[in-house]
C-alpha cells in the first residue's frame, strides 16, 4: 500500500533523493521547494503522485498555510532532513520566535 509524505527541501540532497525513492516504489510526495521548477523533472514523470508547493521555511505563516494545504493532500508527516523537520516544528509550534527573541 502505497503512503503520502511531506518532504521539505525536495530540490536537491538528501529530500531530492528522498522524494525520487519514495515516488519510484509508488508512494506520493507533498514536495516543497523554493524554485517550482526545481522539481519540474520529478512532477513531468510522476505527475499527480507528485504535489510541488513553493516555501519558505521560515515564514511562519507560509508554513501554517502549507500544513492545511498538505493535509488535503494526504501527507501528514513532515520528512526531510534533521534540521528541516525541527525547524518546521519551531516554525509552526511558535517557538521559533519566541527563541529568536531570547537570543
């Protein structure tokens, strides 16, 4: 059975690996990028098993938006990098800024 993710970063790295696995054994991807057509290759060859959103991770109302949009998608659970997953998880809980003001 095939599972829905959300990848963050999915351009290039280890999401851009990430997202080409998943989508060859059949999964879909909720992909962000910053660049649409960084992934335009990936959304030509797997077409609606591929959903491409533009984003910034550190625009915290971008990424609430983001987290309504992907859950009609199906992808639940945000992947990506270490990094990217906790600070996707500082943007959307508001912690981030409540840090950025402490430091």
């Amino acid at each position: 059975m095939s599972k829905t993710w959300l990848i963050t970063g999915a351009s290039s790295g280890f999401g851009r690996q990430l997202a080409e696995l998943l989508l060859e054994r059949g999964d879909r991807i909720a992909a962000t990028v910053r660049k649409r057509d960084a992934i335009e290759d990936l959304a030509a060859r797997y077409g609606k098993r591929l959903w491409p959103a533009i984003l910034d991770v550190t625009d915290g109302v971008a990424v609430r938006e983001l987290g309504a949009q992907q859950a009609a998608f199906g992808a639940k659970q945000p992947y990506g990098s270490n990094l990217e997953c906790y600070l996707l998880n500082l943007v959307v809980s508001g912690r981030l800024q409540r840090r950025q003001r402490h430091t």
